[in-house]
C-alpha cells in the first residue's frame, strides 16, 4: 500500500531534483511507485529501495529522504495491515536495531506535519520544538543537541532567506542538520508559499536539487 500523501511527496520532489539538476528524476516515479506500494514486509522494502538509488547514483543525496518516506509510509498504510499492536512486537524491534542508522530528522518533521493536519493545526517552528520534539524537557537533550542550530536561531523566522543561507552555510560538517536546515526552515517562514516566494528560496538554495526536492516534500505533506 502507497499513502496518496507520500505518492504525491515522491512525486513532487523528483520533479523538483529534475527541475535543478541535469538529472531526469522523473522517470523513476514507476519504481519508486512499485516499491512503496509493494506487499513486501518492510525490510525487503528497504532492501528494493536500495537497489532504486544503487541503480541511480546521480540521486543518492535523497536515500536517507526516502528512507523517511518509507518509514512514513509503513507507519501510514502498511501497520494497518498488521496486529494493532505491531510496533511493540520483537520482530518491530529488530527492524528498528536494524535500521538506527538510516534516514534522517526529517522523519521527526514529517509526523509532526501529519499530527498539525490531524490536529488541524498550522505548522510552527516553536510549537514543533517546545511541543512536538520537547527540546525543554530534561529528558530531551538529545533532541536539544541536535536542534540547537534551529533553537538559537529562530530569529530567522523574520529575516530573509539569505540570512537562512548564510547560517546553513556556516554549519559545522558534522551537524545532523546541516543539509536540512535551509528547507527546513524555509519551510517553517514560508508553509503557504507563492510561487514567486518559492523561487526566490531556489534562488538561494545551497544545493537546489536537495533543497527544494526537501521542501516540495514539506510542501505536500502540508
């Protein structure tokens, strides 16, 4: 099963990858089709997933994004088909040990996205750190860790987008925010964007064909 929110994500963000690169993403969104919506169990998924992207190396920067995709959609269409309480069996817990690795905090942004449409709600940057990820809780550092470039720099909300670049720009290598924090944040300034405002994001992507593939991600699961 394919959730239609992540069907229309794929397919967005490859047009998005094709629009900004000399690659032709597009021509993939049968196999990337195929693999999320095949009856395979999860980790024979990942495995087609893989194939996908070792078969396309000019897309690799997005392995992980889809990995999130993925995740998203079993969580979307494929638990439905499983006991109600499969993500508390062993064999769920196996997949996680398997998989710690993979993806990235874009995951995280993508439930919250889901919660806000559930809960009818706008999407905002503080709420998704203070109330979402709970960056203030004790028991949350390590998400305040990983979030501590967005938290000390939510001034950007009311800045332009060059000032976005500049600090991504200016992220150490090792931050496991540093390629999502120009979409990331372009996406909280701007979550109803004109096609005019978009542009001028591109504009000052760091790398246009991850940014705004990242984003046109954003963008459909708002």
């Amino acid at each position: 099963m394919i959730d239609p929110k992540i069907k229309s994500a794929i397919s967005v963000s490859l047009q998005a990858f094709t629009l900004y690169s000399s690659f032709n993403a597009t021509k993939l969104v049968p196999a990337f089709g195929e693999v999320f919506g095949s009856p395979k169990d999860f980790m024979a998924k990942v495995e087609a997933l893989d194939a996908v992207f070792d078969n396309n190396p000019q897309l690799e920067e997005l392995r992980e994004v889809f990995f999130d995709l993925l995740m998203i959609n079993f969580f979307s269409a494929d638990v439905k088909k499983l006991e109600e309480d499969y993500l508390e069996t062993k064999e769920w817990e196996d997949i996680e040990e398997q998989t710690l690795d993979r993806g990235t905090e874009l995951l995280n942004l993508l439930l919250y996205l889901n919660e806000c449409e559930d809960e009818e709600i706008e999407p905002e940057l503080e709420d998704y750190l203070k109330e979402f990820l709970l960056v203030d809780e004790d028991e949350f550092q390590d998400e305040y860790r990983i979030y501590e470039p967005v938290i000390s720099n939510q001034i950007l909300m009311e800045s332009p987008v060059e000032e976005i670049n500049k600090v991504a720009f200016k992220l150490p290598e090792d931050s496991e925010l540093k390629e999502l924090f120009y979409p990331m944040m372009c996406f909280f300034q701007n979550p109803n964007t004109t096609e005019d405002v978009k542009n001028n994001i591109a504009a000052k992507a760091i790398n246009k064909p991850f940014d705004m593939s990242v984003f046109s991600i954003l963008e459909a699961f708002n």
